[in-house]
C-alpha cells in the first residue's frame, strides 16, 4: 500500500469520512504540519523552507501529497514535488454559507466546507 502525506494544517483526524477514504485510494495517510509563513521572510528564507518542507515530505516517499497552505510556500513545494514525479493534489470543498441571528439583533455568518474530491495541481 502506498502513503498519501497531508501537508496542510488540517489534521487528517479531523476530516470527514469522505475525505478520509478519498486519500487512503492513495495509500496510509501520514500528516505534516503545513508550517507557519511570516511575512517578514526574504525570498532566500522562502526557498530555504520550501527546500527543508520537500525533503522532509519526499522523505515518507509518498505517492501522492496533498498541499495546501500559504500560496507562494504552496507553489515552490508543488514544483519541486512534481520535479520528482510525485502525484502533488489540492482539495476541492463547496463552501455553505450559513447565517445566524444573534439575540441582539446582529448577524453572524458561518462558512461551512463540504469535501468534494481531490484535484491534482
């Protein structure tokens, strides 16, 4: 069986059971904490991480990842990956929209995401 890696901040644990069985058509889901992006990082410390996060994924030796996180971390990572022949995947989730009134009147509005199926970059 092969290794599907969940590379966001969305632990596996927490998925819907859809989801879940959507990644272990991949193989035994492993994840790996998508890691926090500053703001303040150069694009030397942008391609420093991106090097350290792949080798750290392909060192699973999956046969698909999912990435999802911080767009230009994302970007750097999915094109090293696919350098390497891995299968590099994204969710696809219908967003719900929900509204709730408030007891002072006020609305709060929920966003509710539905997985779909996963979309390879």
């Amino acid at each position: 069986m092969g290794t599907f890696v969940n590379f966001s901040n969305h632990p596996s644990r927490g998925w819907s059971e859809l989801q879940r069985n959507a990644a272990e058509e991949y193989g035994t889901i492993i994840d790996i904490p998508f890691p926090a992006v500053g703001c303040e990082l150069t694009d030397r410390q942008m391609e420093d991480l991106a090097e350290r996060m792949t080798k750290k994924i392909i060192g699973v030796q999956p046969d698909a990842v999912m990435c999802m996180g911080e767009f230009v971390l994302c970007f750097k990572i999915v094109q090293k990956l696919k350098a390497k022949g891995i299968c590099v995947l994204a969710s696809c989730s219908e967003r719900k929209a929900v509204e709730h009134m408030e007891k002072d009147g006020t609305i709060r509005k929920e966003s509710i995401f539905a997985f779909c199926r996963f979309r390879e970059y």
